[in-house]
C-alpha cells in the first residue's frame, strides 16, 4: 500500500498551493482549510505566527508534481443559498458538515465571547464571507416558448 505524501498544489495555489495540498491530503475543500487557517491566524497575537507557520509550510512541503482531478475532492464549501441570516457562512458550513445551522450559529458566538475575540470573531466571519464561494446556480430546464402563429 503507498503512503500518501503531504504536497503543495502550486496548480490550485491562492498563494503558495499550501492549503490546497492540505485540503488533498485530508480530503476535504480548499476553502475550509483557508478559512479555518484565517480563523486560526486572526486570534489574537497569532497573525504573524500564522503568517510566518505558512511561509514554514511553503518551503518545508514539496511541490506536487502534476495536476489533481477536482473531482477527487468531494463536495465543495460554499455559502448556503437557502439558509442565510447574514451572508450564508453559518449555513454553509452547516451544510458541508450535515449539522443545524442553528449549533453552528451558537458554536461561533460562543467561541468568540469565551476567547474574548469578539472582533476577532466578527473579522473572521466577514473573511470566510469573502473566501467561500456563492453556491452554484442550479441547473433550471430549459423552457419551451411557443408562438402564436
């Protein structure tokens, strides 16, 4: 059985293809690794150290050789088109892991009150809205236009 190596993905790279090589090794999509790497780098005092831990990364994890199908990554995170208080986060997120929108709602509250981050908290609600893709339009059928003749 091959092990399976942890790579950078400088096809799929925002920055440096970091987090999208952590989101293939772990099998899930790109923007939550992004987004919960912001959230981790935003605590307070951890900017710089999330910033200097990916230049860490960078140069540390190796280079994918080749591109990875997009197919192999399972469902994407985007935001909720149907469950929206604000901007469709808490939804999103809700949808991706199949739990109730309402506990992922409390969950950020909560975190951000007891790590006295509520700024913190707001900064990186407002920064996973701008890294999480809309949801795609669902397809609609075509419709048959008759004309009177």
């Amino acid at each position: 059985m091959p092990i399976k190596r942890l790579t950078r993905s400088p096809a799929e790279a925002k920055i440096g293809g970091v987090c999208a090589g952590l989101a293939d090794y772990f099998e899930v999509d790109v923007v939550l690794v992004r987004a919960a790497w912001l959230v981790f780098s935003i605590v307070p005092g951890a900017i710089i150290g999330g910033a200097a831990a990916y230049v860490a990364a960078w140069l540390v994890i190796p280079p994918r050789e080749g591109a990875l199908d997009g197919a192999d990554r399972g469902r994407p995170l985007t935001l909720s088109a149907t469950d929206r208080k604000l901007a469709g986060v808490c939804g999103g997120l809700a949808e991706y892991f199949g739990v109730d929108p309402t506990a992922v709602r409390l969950l950020w509250v909560i975190l951000s009150i007891l790590l006295g981050a509520v700024i913190g908290g707001v900064i990186a609600y407002l920064a996973a809205w701008l890294i999480m893709p809309s949801p795609h339009a669902t397809a609609m059928a075509p419709t048959t236009v008759t004309t009177a003749a």
